[in-house]
C-alpha cells in the first residue's frame, strides 16, 4: 500500500484500489481504479511507492525463476500517475524488486532484485540496481555482473550476448538467496547522524542455501554520491543453528516489512509471529530487564508480574505417548489437563489460560498449538476437538490463532523428523479477564497477560513417531 495525502492506495494481485483516510483512521469508500494487472506465479507480492515525481511506481515480479514472461509487464517497474491511471513499463528484467526506494538527497532510484534460484549455495547474487526509464536489467538469461545462463532460450532476434550487451549491471551484490522484501531509507532525527541517508532492508531469508543466509534486518551505506557501498547486519539473531537433534537450522522469526516510524525509530515486521518490532535509539527507550531478586521477593508473596511468573514454581507432570495418530495424545488432555488445572489450585475467582505449545519445532519456536484463553474457573475441564471457531460459549473462553493461522486446537502433530517433540501443556491463573481481539496470537495473549499472572502450572507430554 501506499498513502499520498488523505488517500491510501492498496493492491492485491490482479487490483488496485483507493480509499480516501478518515479523521479517526478507518477508511472510506472502496474503489477500484484498475483490475488487469498481470497473473503473479511465483512472486504474488506486489509493493509500490510515491516517487519525487508525484508518480506512483509498482514493482510487479516474475511468474517463473527463469523463463520467458508472456506478459510484457512481469519482471518490471511500473509507473503510472498519480491517481493510478495510465500505467506503463518503467524499466525491465528486474526478477522480483520489491523493496525500492528513492535516495533522500540524490534522488537515485535504488531497488533490491532477487536473484535465480536453483544455481548453486552463492549464485545468483543479491542485486542492488540503480533503476532508469527503458533500462533492461538482465533477467532472465543474464546475472550479477554479466554472467550468462544457459536456459531459457532468448527471443529470436537476440543472443544471450545480445541481452547482456542490452542490460545494466547492478551497482552492489550481496549474499545469494537473501530475499530482500521491503526497503526503506533512513531520514529520522533519533538515530545517530551517520545512519542518516542510508536504507534498511529486511532479508526474509533463504529456503534453499546452506548455510541459510537472511533472516536479519540489515543496512545498506550510500556514499554522497548516493551510490550503495556495503550491506551489513543490523538486526540479527533469528536464525538458530542445531535447533534440535539431527535438525541444523531453524528460525524463529521471518521479516517481511520495514518502515520508519514518525518518531525516528523503525517499525519491522515479523509475519512468521504476527507482530511489529519497534527499534529505537538512546536512554529514553531501554530494553526491558527482569530483575531476579524483586522476583524472588516478589515469588514469597505469589507473583503478581508476567516477568516473574517463570520463578513460580508451578508443578510440573511428566507423561509419555507414542504412535503414528497424533489424536493419541488427546486422552492426556482429557485425564491430566482439566484435572490439574481446574481442581483448586487456583481458587474460583481466578480467570484461566492455556497454552498449549511445542519448543521442539524447527520453527517457528516454541510452535504454538493451542491458545485459549479467559477460562471460567465454573469449567469442568478440556478437551480436544473443541469446535474450530474463537467462541467456546460453554467455558466463557475465546481461542486464539495458532501457528498455521487457524483459530482452534491444532495437533499435537510432530513433523517425521525423527525427533521426540515435548509438548508444553502451560496454565496460567489471572486476576483479570483479558481484552483480546478477534484472532489473537501467541505474542498478543503474552503481551495481555504481563501483570495479571497469580500462579501457573505445566504438563509436558512426549509424542514420537513408531518407525513403521
């Protein structure tokens, strides 16, 4: 989406809408301005911004690796006007660049293409291109700095020679496979001057290199000239290396989306979680601490913070179950979980919560099964197979998203990977119902709870796969 004035444009594949913004921040009416954009394949995002012209530039991606597109607008720049009309090819052979921008001084239109798959752990190069009007930029039969590829076959009337001949190459590569998806420079006032003018860019991650690379917010240093001259990490970490046994990388976390906020500090999102990171500069917004000694003090009186709620010392079950029917572990819910957690041990007045979890997954980590969430303390108890909608009207509870972005009990259903998965059956005892919106996630219900925990407890339950 993209906003000029009052107005937010928005796509979707094929559509482009707009809608002017009201006072309160909801929206008007709906119209649509355009619905013949072309089919996506494999690349469906589709990004766009307002740039110095007052033109509105849309990166629309290819449909395949590395073949001839039929529709001349895949793999390319669009421009169009300001009000969405007209559109036409600005430039071409960009495989996917969907995080462009505009350098604050030069002007420069910088733009972060994806390079082809299936050529091996470092080819092909991240690209990082200065795109011009009726330039071609390589894709699909040229990479990096002039390499030719030996497949698809070029329209008749060129060589691959030819296409190379005919194309820009790009100013800086980086690190095959990152997948930067959205780019932003930096112009705010909260950050240290030397990062003032240079862009950010949020490196997905890859799916088919080893080692992965990506999974980190990084940066990218213009000199005066506006001219990229290095990428390096700036927010990093979400790549674990040996997650588990006999698995040796995982992730907890995916970017997907960098801006920067009015305030000067970065908003990032994070769409394997659900939510946006914020990052700020200075002794006016430090990280938050737990401090042990206030918890220990705080556990001799009964927790009252979400922070110490990990220092309560909440009994923990062990039970086992084995087979290749996941609903197997259902009877443990039915004959443990109600009766751990609704039998007294927290009194009547409190509010309940399950989490239902699982940190032996690859990723994301912990894997979150089961969220539910204001419990009535009246409840008998739980079961799998509860209906797959947020409103349990019966226990007055409302259920969250899980992982697969369904709403309701999801497994537990170990991946074949050989490996013992410890699920994580958690309860917690409130003081308070939570305010939650509809389809809340596992960092939402978190967040919720900070402050409002009187005790938890756990049962965890071992599921495994039989080798037949």
């Amino acid at each position: 989406m993209a906003i000029r004035g009052n107005t937010m444009f928005f796509m979707t594949i094929r559509e482009l809408y707009r809608a002017p913004i009201k006072r309160d921040g909801t929206l008007g009416k709906i119209t649509l301005i355009d619905n013949t954009f072309p089919d996506a394949g494999q690349h469906p995002n589709r990004t766009m911004q307002f740039g110095p012209d007052g033109k509105l530039y849309i990166s629309v991606g290819s449909t395949t690796n590395a073949a001839n597109e039929p529709n001349e607008e895949n793999a390319t720049m669009i421009i169009a006007d300001f009000n969405g009309r007209n559109r036409k090819v600005f430039a071409s052979g960009l495989r996917n660049t969907i995080g462009f921008g505009w350098h604050p001084t030069t002007r420069r239109f910088i733009g972060w293409d994806h390079g082809i798959d299936t050529l091996g752990d470092d080819e092909s190069k991240e690209e990082i291109n200065e795109i011009k009007q009726g330039k071609r930029y390589g894709w699909p039969f040229v990479y990096e700095m002039g390499k030719l590829i030996d497949h698809p076959l070029p329209p008749p009337a060129y060589t691959r020679e030819d296409w190379r001949d005919m194309s820009q190459n790009p100013l800086l590569l980086h690190t095959a496979h990152s997948a930067g998806i959205q780019m932003a420079f930096y112009t705010g006032r909260q950050f240290p001057a030397q990062y003032r003018n240079d862009a950010f860019i949020a490196l997905r991650g890859s799916w088919n290199r080893n080692p992965p690379s990506g999974y980190q917010l990084a940066r990218i240093h213009f000199n005066r000239a506006g001219r990229p001259v290095s990428v390096t990490p700036f927010i990093s970490g979400f790549l674990l290396k040996n997650p588990a046994p006999k698995v040796p990388w995982g992730h907890f976390a995916r970017l997907a989306g960098v801006a920067q906020h009015t305030d000067g500090s970065l908003l990032v999102s994070d769409d394997t979680n659900n939510i946006v990171y914020r990052i700020a500069y200075g002794t006016k917004h430090p990280a938050p601490h737990v401090n042990r000694a206030r918890c220990a003090k705080a556990h001799q009186r009964t927790a009252r913070s979400y922070e110490c709620a990990e220092h309560n010392r909440g009994q923990v079950r062990q039970v086992q179950a084995h087979g290749n029917d996941s609903d197997q572990l259902d009877g443990l819910q039915q004959k443990h979980l109600a009766g751990f957690a609704l039998d007294g041990r927290a009194t009547r007045r409190e509010i309940l919560v399950l989490m239902m979890e699982d940190p032996d997954a690859r990723s994301p980590k912990p894997f979150a099964h089961w969220l539910v969430a204001n419990i009535s303390p009246r409840a008998k108890g739980l079961r799998a197979g509860l209906p797959m909608n947020e409103m349990l009207p019966a226990l007055g509870a409302m259920q969250g998203s899980n992982h697969t972005s369904t709403t309701g009990y999801f497994g537990p259903k170990p991946p074949a990977d050989g490996i013992t998965h410890r699920y994580n059956f958690q309860i917690f005892a409130l003081n308070t119902r939570l305010k939650l919106r509809s389809g809340y996630n596992r960092q939402a219900l978190v967040d919720a709870m900070r402050g409002h925990v009187l005790a938890k407890g756990k049962i965890i339950g071992t599921y495994k796969r039989n080798p037949y």
